[in-house]
C-alpha cells in the first residue's frame, strides 16, 4: 500500500460524532451475526428478513436481482457461477494466496479470480448475470464490494428491526487477520457507509460478553476455544478487577486482559465439510463408472453437482453430531443418477482424520504464549459451530484430563455463552463502551499485536526500485551501493527500527524515532518475524513517501550565514490502534539553533557602609512617596490638571 506524507503538513484524520444506535458484526467467513445496542435497550440479536438469527455471507447475482442470506445459499447449489462466498477469504489477499488456491482446487467453488492491474490487487471475475445470457460479456468484482454489498445487507435488516439507520459499528476479525486484510475489510465498511468504531477479535468479543455478568474477586483464567467455519482460535484470558475513584469514594471495576493466542487455520468446520465431500465424490465416481461402463469422468470437476455435494456433507455432518448414522441422498447429482450412501460418524471422523488432527494446536499454542499450563486455567468456555463436532469435544476432554494434575478437579467444558452470537453481542457492548452516545458499566480490556512490527527508511531516489521490487529488505542485506573507499555515499542511506515488538499492546501510546536527514525518504512498515506470519502474508504493511525534508534542509542552508547550523532533525511517529493497525502517524523535520551569548559579570557584594547608605535612600523615597499621596489627594480633578497643563 503507498501512502505519501507531507513531513511538516501532515494531519490526523478526526471521526465525526457518533449516532445514538451502535451495531456489533461478528463478520464469519460463512456466517454473520449482527447485535444492536440503543439507549435504553439491552442487547439484542438482529433478526433478518426471513427471521433467523444469523445470515449467511454470500451474494448472488440471478435475473438481474442481487440475492442475500438464505436465497443467495441455495443459489449456491443451483447457480454457482452467480454465486460468491466465503467472501472474507479474498479480503487483502494476492491470486497466490493458499486459501485462494484452496478455493480453487479444493473447495471447487467456480469462481474465477484475476489480477487487477489498475489496484495492483485480487479481483474476482464473473460472467454477467443481469440475464440469464451471459452474452460473452464479463464483469469484475473486487472483494471490497461484495463485502460491502454484505454489510449494507447488515445495515439494512437493522434498519427494518430497530427502525433507524445505524451507521456506527464495531466488527470481529480473526485473530489471524493481518494488516492489509484488516484495511482491507474498513475499506468495504467505508463503501457500505459504516463508521468502524473499532474491529475487535472474535475470541476477545466473546471474552468481553462472558465477562460482562461476572465479578472476579481473585483473578482468574480462563481459556476461550473458538472452532469456526475456516480455522480454530484459542485465548488464554485473565479476568481481574482494579478500584477506580479516591478513598472516599471509589468503585470496583472488571477487566480482563488476553495473555496468549493460538490459531489453526484450514481446521475448521468447512474443511470437515470438504473432507466429507471428497468421500461422496469417490462414491458416486464409482456409481457413475459402472453407468457408464468404465467411460465416466470425475464428479469434481463439475460446479454444480459439486456445489450440491458440498452442501449435503455440510448437512450430513450436523446430523451426526447428534447421530451415529445417517443415509445421503442426492437425487439427480448428475447424468440422471440418484446419488445415495450410508454414512456413519467413524466414517466421518476417518474421512476428516487430517483436519482434526490440528484441532489441538491452537490450545497448546496460547498455553505456551500465556506461559500457563493446564493447571493454572479456571475454566474453559467453547464456541463456534464447529465445537458440535463430537470428536473435537472428546479431544478437548482428553487434552485437559491429560494436563490437569489434580485429577479429582476436572476442567469442564463450559457453555455459558451462545456459541453462535457471543462475539456480536460482546462487539456491540465494545461499540457502546467506545461510543460517546452512551454511558455503559466500564469493563477494562487489553489486547496485543500478535506479530512485530518495524521500520526500514531509505533516501527517495530509491523509491521506483522499492515499488518495483516490492519492499526495502534489499537495502538491508547488502544490497546498497559502496564507494571506493568502502565508505556509505549519501545515495545509500538508509535506517531500520523495531517499532512494536510481539506482543505490543493495542491503543498503546505512540513509537517516535528521531534521526537527522536532509532527504526525503520512502519509508516502509514491515513484519520483522516474518517466518511466522500466516501462509501467504506479504511482509510490507505500507509505504510512505515522506517529502518536504529535502526543501526545508535547502531554505535552512540559505538562511544559515554562520554556517553553525546542524543537519535537520526528522521525528517519526507510529500508532497502533484498537484495531490492530499500525500507521505513521505525524512526521516532522526541525532545526535547533544553538549560539553561545555572554554573561553579564556578576554584581559585587555590597559594603557594610553601602547597606546604610541604601536604608536612608530606602527612607528618603518613602518620604517622597508619602508626599506624592498627599498631592494626589489635593489634585483629584484630572480635567483642571489637564488645564493648567
């Protein structure tokens, strides 16, 4: 992303005022949950147009009419080609992303994507479908507006449940989301004409709900296990209070702060889903090739009947979550074959042997980040779809019986949240606790960057290159030119910085670095631990261009006759907000003179003779002063004083 900054102009970006009504999106990759907050009003589950709770995260285009939830899901199956889902997958990511070739190779959803030369990013490309003849013709999405399209969606069934327009929100990301796809997702609220308060990690939404109705005397952890539809997160969260006020009169407030995070991503509940479908698809091969006398294809490479697969696995799954056995049946899957299998729940925990098999990681990864074990932990709340799972319940018990020393002081698996909603509605209380228009219990909350972040600076001159090459890590590994001598040349300048280490508190006070320059610079935010980012992150987060040095060094040269001047000095400011995203935040550039002035001599010790002679002028002025007073009393009249004068 390049961004350029005016060194001595730059300004801060201030939010308008916000609405009275605020919205929580637990934003999910195939499910979103929206929660409202209004003055007066408790919290509550925004229901769609057909009722239910939850909408589902697609859009499709059929006949010129744009479909959402419920309709746009079951176009899915009829109309894959027109239709688009897991939408947050594309968000700020490249066309060689692994969830994008997963999409396209494992998931086998239709949809085509392209590289947008004009953005220098992902489009998603589609045949048109205002009419059922695509008419050879081509439209090109970008992901930012079908999310877009989504949360307008949000906006609008909130509007017909509340009866007023609501532009203030709050919005759950992962707690994988990087930066660029963190901006990526404001970037489709700003097109929805959403104002994010804040986003907020889905983990740390539903740890914000859990402790809501609680008090904690003594602090306590507790570990929050999330298994969504594309990955499983894991927090470690300590809940602790602190007394707010004087003596006299104070008040007792909860917070609780995240002390460790763990993710899994490919191990949620939809790669269940497709691991099942890849056994429907070899069964029905089967099927079709004894049709056919050995001359039949492979199911998979056909959308529709695929899309149909998909959607029977994801069923077929639910059910055995409450059933040892269930039969699937697909009438007309393709070529005039009735499609039908027994399944039982061992076939689907073999079949998914692979995804489950990371289901644990997560949990001993945030264990290890909070440096806690088992045995510190009060408690265990799970959430999320794919917690329904049998097999993921009976791993989690035996993950917590194995680690707990004290074996007649079992860790239960705690459902005390509504494992679908919690993180709308704790989205919504963290919209009205940041919000003006409301006056909420206070509930402290601290949370961390994940990934350290740094800084790396060189001269302008190398500017096009760096746009070219993606990035400054060249001029950090030798890449710089020498001269003869072995000395730096002034071309070759460059500086690099840790900003925000691992671990960094979110909304923290601002980084400054300081340096003297004399050149405009390009500046790059990147990742310093690059090897562990999330498959597929680019390690630059954002490029500025920062002028204005190079003109204020040339008028101070003018300006500096005795040639005592010093080079100018550049201060650099970072930010990383509540949301997780970190900024340059102002730049300026100065010169300090410094020049030597003499001391006046110091005044000699008075004599003893001197001190006498000082009291009798001290008396003789208060005489004075005393006959001063006496003529201004008989002198009162300032217009005949102006007379005789």
């Amino acid at each position: 992303m390049q961004r350029s900054v005016v060194a001595l102009l730059l300004a801060a970006a201030t939010a308008p005022l916000a609405s009275s009504n605020v919205i929580g999106i637990d934003f999910g990759t195939e499910f979103m949950k929206v929660a409202l907050v209004q003055p007066g009003s408790p919290l509550e589950i925004v229901t769609n147009t057909v009722s239910k709770r939850k909408s589902e995260t697609v859009v499709a285009f059929v006949r010129g009419e744009r479909l959402f939830a419920s309709d746009a899901y079951g176009s899915l199956s009829r109309k894959p080609e027109q239709s688009y889902a897991r939408l947050t997958e594309y968000l700020g990511r490249s066309e060689t992303h692994p969830s994008i070739e997963t999409l396209r190779t494992k998931s086998y959803f239709p949809t085509t994507t392209r590289f947008n030369e004009s953005r220098g990013a992902l489009a998603i490309a589609a045949p048109k479908s205002t009419t059922e003849d695509y008419g050879g013709g081509w439209d090109e999405w970008q992901p930012e507006e079908l999310v877009a399209m989504v949360l307008t969606y949000a906006k609008d069934i909130t509007r017909a449940y509340g009866g007023n327009v609501v532009r203030d929100c709050v919005i759950t990301v992962p707690m994988s989301a990087t930066q660029i796809e963190r901006e990526a997702l404001l970037a489709a609220a700003e097109l929805a004409d959403l104002r994010v308060l804040s986003l907020i990690e889905a983990n740390t939404a539903a740890a914000l709900q859990f402790g809501l109705d609680r008090k904690f005397d003594e602090p306590r952890k507790v570990l929050f296990y999330n298994a969504g539809s594309e990955s499983i997160q894991a927090s470690v969260v300590e809940y602790s209070t602190f007394v707010e006020g004087t003596k006299v009169k104070n008040k007792t407030i909860g917070q609780f702060e995240v002390l460790g995070k763990g993710w899994a991503r490919g191990a949620g509940g939809f790669h269940v889903d497709l691991a099942l479908a890849e056994t429907i698809a070899d069964a029905f091969n089967e099927q079709w090739k004894k049709k056919k006398k050995g001359k039949a294809g492979d199911v998979r490479t056909l959308a529709r009947p695929m899309a149909k697969i998909r959607a029977s696995a994801k069923k077929t799954k639910e059910v055995l979550s409450a059933n040892e056995k269930i039969p699937v049946n697909i009438p007309s899957l393709h070529d005039d074959i009735d499609f039908h299998m027994m399944v039982t729940r061992k076939d689907l925990e073999a079949a998914a042997a692979d995804v489950l098999a990371k289901a644990m990681q997560p949990v001993q990864d945030a264990l290890a980040k909070a440096n806690a074990t088992v045995d510190d932990l009060h408690g265990v709340e799970i959430i999320g779809g794919g917690v329904r799972v049998p097999k993921i319940q009976e791993m989690l018990r035996d993950f917590f019986a194995a680690g707990r020393t004290n074996k007649s002081d079992p860790l239960e698996l705690g459902l005390h949240l509504n494992g679908d909603e919690a993180p709308a509605l704790g989205a919504a209380f963290h919209g009205a606790n940041v919000s003006t228009s409301f006056r909420v219990r206070k509930v402290g909350m601290l949370d961390y960057a994940q990934h350290a972040l740094g800084v790396r600076m060189t001269n302008d001159l190398y500017a096009e290159s760096v746009r070219e090459g993606g990035g400054l890590m060249g001029f950090f590994k030798g890449g710089t030119k020498k001269k003869d001598d072995g000395d730096e040349s002034p071309e070759d300048w460059h500086k690099r910085a840790t900003l925000f280490k691992a671990g960094a508190r979110l909304g923290a006070k601002p980084r400054t670095i300081a340096f003297h320059h004399d050149a405009d610079i390009v500046c790059e935010l990147a990742y310093d631990d690059v090897d562990k980012l999330p498959p597929g992150t680019p390690k630059t987060v954002a490029l500025y261009n920062i002028s204005g040095i190079a003109a204020f060094a040339a008028d101070m040269a003018k300006q500096n006759t005795t040639g005592q001047l010093p080079r100018p000095k550049v201060q650099l400011s970072f930010t990383l907000d509540a949301s997780g995203i970190a900024s340059l935040s102002k730049a300026e550039v100065s010169v300090v003179e410094e020049y030597e002035v003499d001391a006046p001599p110091p005044k000699a010790e008075p004599k003893a003779e001197d001190n006498a002679t000082a009291e009798n002028a001290t008396e003789a002025n208060a005489t004075d002063d005393a006959e001063a007073a006496e003529a201004a009393k008989d002198d009162d009249k300032p217009a005949e004083a102006a007379k005789d004068d």
